[in-house]
C-alpha cells in the first residue's frame, strides 16, 4: 500500500476530522514533493542535455550506428545507444553490418 492510498482511506472512512485533515494535509505534501521531482532535471540529465544536442548534430539522413557515434563522441557504446532514442526526430532502421549481423541504425527522416 502505498502512502497515497493510505491517506485516501483514511480520508474516505469514518473517522474523526482532525484525522481527515491530517491525512488531506498530507496528501497535498506528497503532491508537491511530486510535482517538484517532474519539473527539475537530475544531476546526470543535465550532464546528457549536451551530449544529445551533439548527438543531434551528428545525425543526417544516412543511418549510423550507435558504435559510430560513440568514437565520434568518445563516449560507450552503450551510452550512445541509449542517448541517440532522446533526439526527437529520430528514426530507427535495420542496418546489416558484415561480420556483426543487423543492427540499428538512427537517422533524420
């Protein structure tokens, strides 16, 4: 059970107001608190905001591989991949890669 759900029954029982008004009181909290964390941007998300405006710049309407863009940007593999699917814009293909089989290949359409 969550803390959410927790207030919202005690809210919806039959208990005495002071109760209910905690429970509202905190709800709200959560609510903030929430709303807080959606709107400002991690330590490592603001890190990645450059890296993917370069990775943008990189992009042209010829597939390349994540494994290109990481030499390019000196950066893994990995991390490339999963930057590369936060450019908007971004479409993905199937590229056969002799010796490696088929990989992904992310390009401006």
């Amino acid at each position: 059970m969550t803390n959410r759900e927790f207030f919202t029954a005690i809210v919806n029982s039959d208990l005495n107001d002071e109760m209910k008004a905690f429970a509202t009181e905190a709800i709200a909290k959560l609510d903030a608190r929430n709303a807080k964390r959606a709107n400002t941007l991690s330590k490592t998300q603001k890190e990645n905001a450059p890296l993917i405006e370069k990775i943008a710049t990189l992009l042209t309407s010829e597939p390349k591989l994540a494994s290109e863009l990481a030499k390019e940007m000196e950066i893994s593999t990995q991390k490339a991949s999963a930057l590369v699917k936060k450019v908007e814009g971004v479409s993905v293909c199937d590229v056969k890669v002799k010796g490696k089989g088929t990989q992904k290949g992310y390009f401006f359409a």
